[in-house]
C-alpha cells in the first residue's frame, strides 16, 4: 500500500483464554518467553508500545499499539503472534486501522509547527493511554469548511486547558469501519475525565455520532503485560 509519507497506525487489543492460567507454570512461562519475543522482534521493524487492561476491561487484556509505514508488516507481526504458544490461546475482539494525514483544521498555537510532524507517532511514555474509535454524523460534512473550522476552533480550545493531556488523531476513511482512532496519553487521568465533560459542551459534540467503546489502558513492557495476564 502506498502510504506517500503516511504512518498506518493499528490498535490491536488481545483477549486470553482464561484456562490459560490454568496451565503449568513451566508451560505459562514457556509460552510467555514466546509471545514477548515475538513482539520484541516486531519493536525492531516498526514501532510498538505495549499496554495492559487486565482488571479494567473484561473484554480485552492487552493492547499492542503499532505503527509503521510499511502496511505488511502489521499483518507479518499480527500473523506471527498469533501462531506462538500464547497467541493461539488469544483472540483479537477489537482491532483498528488508522494512517496519519495533517488536520484539516488550523490551529493557532501551532503555527510554528514542522511540516509533516502530523504524519509521525511520537508517544510520550506517558502511563496512561485512552483510546477509541470515533464516527462524526455525515451533517458535520455537508457544512462549509469555515463553519467547520469555526467549530472546531472552539473544540481545541478546550483541549489547550488540559495540557497534561496529548492528543493523537489518525484518520480511517475507507479502511476501517470507524473514521477516527483518537489516542490520548496522560499521566493524570482524572484530567481526561474533565477534558471529555468539558468537550461535551462544546459545540462540535453535536456532530459525534459515536465514540465508543472506550478503552482505558497502563503502559507497561510487553512482559510486564503478559505477566498480568497471567
């Protein structure tokens, strides 16, 4: 896939079988060893950040948040984690696709802004990320783009009050079922939850069609995430 510069980002969140942890402690180990090599070995093609969700979700366990500009690559390492000991006890219930592409929209603070820092993901390392999946209604299209920008100018405003809190948006149109995965880091989380009531009152909420489902997640090594599994 020709990318013209652009990152393909996927967020590929894992759920274990719990009979797993039932298994021998030599056989978890063993299979533990597997799937972190595994991963490792992706981290030296592309980038990788690992993240746990065990106790928070009960639908998923772990989240590999990937990025690189080779698209074949997301499946060579997906297919490859799947096949090892611990992968085949894993099932994959959410995984989305995203690329960068600069904002439509203007932002004032950042007019000193490089040229095409928007298609690169930098992470942070801060602990805490938050992600989900985000559809506008078609409404907010058919609207001229100052009107757009006039909204949106408004939205990010709010977003400068919290700047403990770093935004990464990637685009989805036409390649996956969403047309946004926005992705924010933090170190405080209770900032995040005053960031998504305070956007709710803003004027852009009119236009969300749907930004669910949620998913709160620590950043951890991959085998620190694996031994929370289990």
């Amino acid at each position: 896939m020709e990318n013209r510069g652009r990152t393909m980002v996927q967020f590929a969140f894992y759920k274990f079988d719990a009979a797993w942890r039932r298994q021998p402690e030599e056989v978890k180990a063993k299979d533990k060893a597997e799937l972190a090599c595994a991963v490792e070995e992706a981290a030296d093609e592309m980038m990788v950040r690992a993240y746990s969700l065990v106790g928070v979700r009960g639908d998923v366990d772990m989240l590999l948040w990937n990025a690189t500009e080779d698209f074949d690559l997301l499946q060579k390492h997906g297919s490859r984690l799947l096949n090892t000991g611990l992968g085949k006890w894993a099932t994959q219930p959410y995984s989305y696709l995203a690329m960068t592409k600069p904002s439509q929209y203007k932002d004032p603070s950042a007019i000193n802004e490089p040229e095409g820092r928007r298609l690169v993901v930098k992470p942070t390392g801060r602990k805490y990320l938050f992600v989900y999946p985000f559809v506008k209604t078609r409404e907010w299209y058919l609207l001229p783009h100052e009107e757009r920008q006039r909204i949106m100018s408004g939205h990010i405003v709010v977003g400068h009050k919290f700047p403990s809190i770093k935004l990464n948006t990637t685009y989805s149109f036409g390649i996956d079922d969403q047309e946004f995965v926005v992705a924010f880091e933090t170190d405080i989380p209770a900032d995040f939850l005053d960031l998504v009531q305070a956007l709710r009152e803003t004027e852009s909420s009119l236009f969300t069609l749907r930004d669910t489902p949620i998913f709160s997640c620590v950043q951890m090594s991959i085998k620190e995430a694996l031994d929370a599994v289990g």
